[in-house]
C-alpha cells in the first residue's frame, strides 16, 4: 500500500470523476484538477470567489463549482479549457445546485426555496419548478437518468411532481399522505418512489411511477419516527433506521415488514463473530534513542499497532450511559449502508445535541453492525477503539473501508462467510493528520482520503485488491 504526498483543500472538497481518470479538488478560489493515477496537475482554474461545492458531470467532461454566498455557478471543461460558463442567480440568490443526469442540465435552487431553476448548457434555454420543498432530500433523480421527483409545498399540503428528464415535462402531479414531507428517493430500478414524513410521525408511503400509493408502512404511533433510509441495489429490500434504534427491512411484494434488526450491547448470538481492535505501541531499543530522533526512528516511537481479537460468545460492547437530565434533547443518525452484492447490510449512528452543533457520540459509538442477508442475522460486529466517523462499500464488490477519526485507515474484506482485515497505519508524516472523510476510486485501486485541511490518496498493491 502506497500513500501519496499531502495537497491543500478547502471544505473537504475533492471528487473523483466519474470515469476515475481525474480528482478534482479546491483551495479556496481555486479548482485543482489532477489525473487520477500520477496526481499531475491537467488544469487549473480561478473562480470568482471562495467554492463551496463542486460536483462532476455524468460523463465527467464539465465541473460544476458553487458559489452560495454570490448566488453564481461557474462551469469549467475538461476538453476545451479556454470555454467556460457563468451562471448568476442575481437577487434570487442560491442555496443549491446540482447536475442533471445527462450533464447538459443545471438545476439551482433560488433562497427560501422560491423555485428550481433549470439551465441548459446547449441551448441556453431557461425552466422553472415552482413551489419546492425546503426538506432533508426534495430532489430525486431515477439511477437510469430518465426521472425526477420534486417535492413540493402549496397550501400547507405536501405534493410530488414527477418530470420526464429529456424534455422537463410533467409527467405527474400528486399529493401526499404527509404532514411534513422530510424527502423522497427512488428504488434503483427506478418504478418505486419512497417518501417519508417529519421525525414526529413514522410513516413511509410507497408510490409507483404514475403516482399510484402502493404502500404505506408504519412501526408505531406517539413517538419518533424515521431517520434515514436504504435501498438494496436490487430493489428487493427497504432498510428504515429509526429513533428507537432500530432498522427494519421491508420486501418489495407485500411492502410488509420481514425482519427487525436490533443493536444490542451483549451480542449473545452463537453465530455472531465480534472483532475488538486492540492497540499497543511498539517497542523501541534505549540505545537507538537520540534528540531529536531520527526519522525512521521518531515514526516507531509514535506510532502504534492494531490487531483484532476474535470473540464468539458472550461478548459486551463499550456502552456510554446516555445523560437524560441535559437541557438540549439529543438524537442519533443513522448510518445505513448495503454491500454492491446484496448480501449485507452494515450499520452505525450518533447522537448529536439540537440546541448546539456540538456532536456527541451514540452509547455504542464504536461499533459496526454487519447483517447477513442470506439468513437474516447478526453477521460480524467490529468494534473499534475509537468512534466510527464514516464507512463506505466498494462500488462493485463487498469491501468495507472504515476510518474512525485518527491516522489510521480499516478495511474489511468479505469472502463468501469469511472476513478478512487489513489495517494500515500512516507514517509520521501523516501522523497528526486525522482521517475525517473517504471515498473509494471506482477502480477499487486507490481511495481518496479527506482530512480537514488536506488530502492524500492511498493506492492499493494488486495482491490487496
């Protein structure tokens, strides 16, 4: 395993493209694009103030860079790097944009949620949506590129429009059993739309193409609902995380409820095989020892190793007593996310306090929870010694990759029932650098890792991969 040197970023924005050919990434007015394998600069572009968001084209030929605080969209090209694209949004101002499926669209969305704006970038023609929904996810777009789901808001009632993304024409118009509609997303082969209320009331409401209600699935009454939301690549499975801390799967011929996932603190399963990351420095011969240390040698004397040990039985998790009597009321989010292969589901969440920003982690912080989709039970449980901050599957294999806010990265490997971990420790040179962030190449061969004012990407060897 091989690490890149450390480059300067702004916001933790760095985005491979789509194709994996480039990584693009920001220092504060600017937007650095590299090729994906040397890291050699392609190009390099100015925009007229600090970029908040960037985002990729489909066919990674364009970069969109967002302005929020000026209301302005600059759009670069890869192939013609002299040609470029201002869009002002004037006293509307912006809050949001995104790309259209076919890379041709921009869609921006004015202050107080006014309107969707659609700009065409080949025919310079201008759309408008009125009446959008200020909610956690308002736009959806099919995987296949054909449809969006807008939700909206006229009236104090909930709707969702649905628009044929070739033309932008209304396809249907509908309401909603809601009363706040808090977002909407589609199943992956695009014919079934979930949508689901407020966190005061637990009610997901299932909704076909022409807008037809299929379904809708409620666990309990009087308390808080749903908090995030899974589809499984193959469409066949719903996963709901919820506020009383636990994920139920629903199947997609009956939209009924097949199996409750609970997280418990004394994995008590015979079938279940828990992985506990224990940690011990390394040593370091007195005689070697000079001030100040070599580098070689100073890189020993910080760092540290990591192994798992393996439990089968009877095994308790590091539990945190949660504090009730605190003023501001607390509540976690839900990590839900399925393998590429449809076989697992892995599992995480936090607690985070309303009144303040301030994020506080869940009882069971360290732990992932890895269901096992063939026989619907506790698969693997890692825990780590420090609090997960983000985990992520590979695009096209079941592979895990873990970062738990230090200089350490995890990966997890499934191999039909076996598990495999391969840990890395960073250099000195990375040592106070702490992993918040990562995403996978879609090769599988390199992962970009995000700390907060830097980054670097770590290439896998081919017999790792």
């Amino acid at each position: 395993m091989n690490f890149s040197e450390l480059f300067k970023l702004s916001g933790l924005l760095g985005r491979f493209s789509p194709d994996g050919r480039c990584l693009a990434s920001c220092v504060q007015y600017r937007l650095v694009v590299r090729d994906a394998n040397t890291l050699q600069v392609l190009q390099l572009y100015t925009c007229l103030d600090q970029i908040q968001y960037i985002e990729w084209s489909s066919d990674s030929l364009f970069i969109l860079c967002a302005m929020y605080k000026r209301g302005i969209v600059q759009v670069w090209s890869l192939e013609q790097p002299d040609w470029h694209c201002k869009i002002d949004e004037g006293s509307a101002g912006l809050v949001a944009s995104c790309w259209s499926p076919d890379g041709r669209h921009i869609l921006n969305t004015t202050e107080f949620h006014l309107r969707i704006t659609v700009w065409s970038l080949c025919t310079k023609s201008v759309s408008y949506i009125k009446y959008p929904k200020a909610c956690q996810q308002g736009i959806a777009f099919s995987k296949d590129g054909r449809y969006m789901a807008v939700a909206e808001r006229r009236d104090c009632k909930d709707f969702i429009s649905i628009f044929v993304c070739s033309d932008w024409q209304l396809l249907r118009h509908f309401d909603t059993e809601t009363q706040d509609l808090f977002g909407i997303e589609w199943a992956p082969n695009g014919c079934v739309l979930a949508a689901w209320d407020t966190c005061l009331e637990y009610k997901i409401l299932l909704y076909s193409l022409d807008g037809r209600l299929l379904s809708t699935y409620r666990a309990y009454e009087w308390s808080l609902g749903i908090k995030s939301i899974a589809w499984s690549p193959s469409s066949q499975f719903l996963a709901i995380g919820s506020y009383d801390e636990k994920v139920r799967i629903l199947n997609h011929v009956t939209w009924k409820k097949i199996i409750e996932f609970e997280h418990p603190a004394t994995i008590a399963n015979t079938k279940t095989i828990v992985y506990k990351e224990v940690e011990k420095s390394l040593p370091v011969e007195t005689e070697r020892l000079s001030f100040p240390p070599a580098r070689s040698l100073a890189s020993s004397l910080f760092s540290t190793q990591s192994k798992y040990d393996i439990f089968f039985f009877f095994f308790f998790l590091q539990y945190i007593k949660p504090v009730s009597d605190r003023a501001n009321p607390f509540f976690f989010f839900f990590f839900l996310a399925f393998s590429p292969d449809n076989c697992f589901l892995a599992t995480n969440f936090f607690f985070f306090f309303l009144g303040n920003l301030f994020i506080v982690c869940h009882n069971i912080p360290n732990a992932v929870w890895i269901w096992d989709f063939f026989f619907f039970f506790f698969f693997v449980v890692l825990e780590q010694l420090c609090a997960i901050q983000a985990f992520f599957f590979f695009f096209f294999l079941p592979r895990l990759a873990v970062c738990t806010g230090n200089s350490k990265l995890f990966f997890f490997f499934f191999f039909g029932w076996a598990v495999s971990f391969l840990l890395t420790n960073c250099s000195l040179f990375f040592f106070f650098f702490l992993i918040v962030s990562l995403s996978w190449h879609s090769s599988g061969d390199s992962i970009f890792f995000f700390f907060f004012y830097n980054f670097c990407v770590c290439y896998l060897e081919r017999e790792e991969v």
